[in-house]
C-alpha cells in the first residue's frame, strides 16, 4: 500500500485533490464518539465520493474510538454519513479502536480482499 493521511483541518483540505488520481481506496475514519462533527464528516465524504479523480476508488469507513462511552455503532454511523445511498461503489463500515487495535485488521482484510478481486 501507498497511503496518505490527509488530515481533517479545514485549511487543508482543498489540497486533499492533489492526491486523488490513481487512487484505488479511501479510508475514511471518523471519530464515533463526536456526534456533533457527524455532519461535517458527512458533508466532506459526500465531497471526496464526486470526485471525478475517486469515481473507481473503494470505500472503507473506520468508525474508531468505540471503546469510548456514547460511541455510535456502525449502524448509527453508516446512517449519519449516508452511506445507504452510496450506490456506485464498493464500501463497508468497520467499528475500530485504534487505541486497542479492535477492528484494523478485519477493516484492512476486507479493502485487500476488494483491491485483490478488482486485480483479477
């Protein structure tokens, strides 16, 4: 894997399309415990899926930080970020701690397993 972490802060963000062409995968992650920025993580998602450059790219959604009190579960999450509507595209939702290491590897298994099949 090549992999760039594009950070959240808003000022960065429209640099995010430098990196999108030849782009096979997105990893979303999204912080389950903050149900106040849900919107925001949605607006930014919805966003990077119009990209002309991510058209192709597959979709996984790391809903982290569920060993923290009040996270979202996956289901919760999936709907808070539209991801039912998500049509034209590969995507899954994995719940995650990365302070834990819960969910990383079933999460990583399933985007090579999807870049594998997209291979053959």
């Amino acid at each position: 894997f090549q992999v760039w972490d594009l950070g959240g802060q808003t000022s960065i963000r429209p640099y995010w399309r430098c990196y999108y062409p030849n782009t096979d995968a997105i990893i979303f992650v999204v912080d389950s415990a903050d149900t106040e920025r849900m919107s925001v993580a949605r607006g930014e998602l919805a966003a990077m899926l119009e990209e002309e450059d991510l058209k192709d790219a597959i979709l996984l959604v790391f809903a982290n930080k569920q060993d923290q009190k009040g996270a979202m579960d996956a289901e919760q999450i999936s709907d808070a970020l539209g991801l039912p509507e998500v049509r034209n595209r590969q995507w899954s939702i994995q719940e995650t701690s990365a302070l834990k290491g819960k969910g990383l590897f079933e999460g990583f298994d399933w985007l090579v397993t999807c870049i594998k099949g997209d291979e053959s």
